[in-house]
C-alpha cells in the first residue's frame, strides 16, 4: 500500500535493548534531518518508549532533554516479591507525564507495542487500548519486573518474541521497512563462563522472532560490550545510534527515490487476536 502522493509509506522497526534503546533518538534525528518520512513504528521495550514518544508529537529535543533528566529511580523501584525484584509501576506515572495519557489507536502516528504472553509463548501486538499499558507490558522483563496481568494473560517483554517487529510495521501499512537493532552481543571472556552465558543469551534475543529478515533497511550501531543499564552514557548511545544512521543513509534515500513496492516480501502473519484493554491493572 503507497501513499496517495505515490511515495513508499516508511515504517520502523524499533528494537529492545534497555538503555541502549537511547540510539533510537540518534536514528529519528538523521532520519527526520534527511527528510525521510515516518507513517508508522513498531516498538519493543525500549524501543516502544521511544517509539511512543516520537508518534505522540515529542519532537527530537525532547526526547534528548528526556534522556539528560532520566535514570532508573524516575522509572522503578525495588521489589521483593515471587514476580521480580523491580516494579515498573512508576513507568506508567512516568509515562503519562512524560508523553501524556493516550489511547495507542490515538498517537499522530500510528504504534504498535510488541510484548509475549508469558504463558502461551505467543507474540502478543498491542495497537490499541492504553499506552501506558501496552509500553509497560512490553518493557517487563521477565524474572526481573512483574509480568503485566490483564484479561487472563501474563504480558512480558516483546524482546522473547520479536525483538525487531518488522512485519507488525507492515501491519501498521509500512511499504519499506527500517529497522534498527541494538542488541549486538559481545563475548566478555573476563567473565568467563558466565560471559559464555550472556552472549548466548543476546545473541537468542537478537534474533527473536527474525525481524531482521524482514526489514529492507537494518540500522545496526556498535553497541558490542556497551552496558544495558547506564543510562547516564546518553549521548554516546544518541551518537552512535546517529553514525550508523548516517552509514545507510544513501541506500535508504535511493530506494524511497523508487515509487514502487518491494517485491518478493512475504504476506505478514498475521498478530495474536487481542481483546480491549482492561481499565484496571492488576500486576504490582
């Protein structure tokens, strides 16, 4: 589906990846400075933040003056409970005054959040309801933060099911998809087996739900061995998500340059049947 000026509606594809998720400002500042236009994001954990934010009217600045002013504390707090150790509750109350209160179909563009059930293992898309709600599903890590209960489901991180939700870009109507991936893994050998450990985990979460293959552009900025977690390396993460931007810049200027769609890409499935939202959350 083409626009009626006849040009390729762009999508992106947001990827997880916590703190690394602030490379996603650096990707939408080269790409809105170039001109590229954005009818549509779908976002995973961090990336729905992002994401969100961007279609609800928050312009590259404040999502920069965001990053400056936000850590951990404004976000979480300590929990000691069977469902994890940290809950996300203040998210939401972070969220609201942050983006505002949203329904998701309301966004000036339009968004889709991607979490999993924790239950049923199925991807789970949220384009509808509360935002908050679907952001915060879709951030709660599972092990570490509650899962997100609402209508029978265990609602956890998208990152388990699809890290880079390409294909529900092209659900949103997306012709040309770009996506960007910030869980490069890296192998810390100083930690030895446990450092085994973690790069086999990022390395399965990369590739969750093989996004990646559906995209036509990939943005892949160097955050081999960058921390998750430190949220304070802001504008070092902006920066590199801005140079790996800047590298596919051309081959993405040059086939938006083309009116038609791109063949050969396969039907998308189609996402887990969701009901209405329900107005009370349950989760701690």
């Amino acid at each position: 589906m083409s626009s009626s000026n006849g040009r390729l509606r762009v999508g992106l594809a947001l990827g997880g990846g916590v703190a690394r998720g602030l490379a996603h400002i650096g990707v939408l500042s080269v790409l809105e400075e170039a001109g590229v236009p954005i009818d549509c994001i779908a976002g995973t954990s961090m990336g729905a933040i992002i994401g969100a934010s961007y279609c609800a009217g928050l312009g590259i600045d404040d999502l920069h003056d965001i990053a400056a002013r936000t850590g951990w504390w404004q976000v979480s707090r300590p929990l000691l409970s069977a469902g994890g150790f940290v809950t996300f509750m203040r998210l939401e109350q972070w969220l609201i005054d942050t983006i505002g209160e949203f329904d998701v179909g309301d966004l000036a563009i339009p968004f889709a959040a991607v979490a999993s059930d924790l239950v049923s293992g199925e991807r789970v898309v949220l384009d509808k309801g509360r935002l908050c709600t679907a952001i915060r599903a879709s951030c709660s890590v599972p092990g570490f933060v509650p899962p997100v209960e609402l209508d029978g489901r265990k609602l956890v991180d998208g990152g388990i099911t699809d890290n880079i939700p390409a294909d529900v870009a092209r659900l949103l109507g997306a012709d040309y998809v770009i996506g960007v991936d910030i869980f490069m893994p890296a192998l810390r050998r100083y930690l030895g087996p446990l450092g085994q450990g973690l790069a086999a985990v990022e390395t399965l979460v990369r590739h969750a739900g093989q996004g990646s293959n559906e995209c036509d552009a990939l943005i892949v900025p160097h955050m081999e061995g960058r921390s998750y977690f430190k949220f304070s390396d802001y504008q070092r993460l902006i920066t590199l998500g801005e140079e790996a931007t800047r590298q596919q810049l051309p081959a993405i200027l040059a086939a938006l340059g083309r009116a038609d769609v791109p063949a050969g890409r396969p039907k998308p499935p189609q996402p887990v049947a969701w009901p209405e939202f329900a107005p009370v959350i349950t989760a701690n």
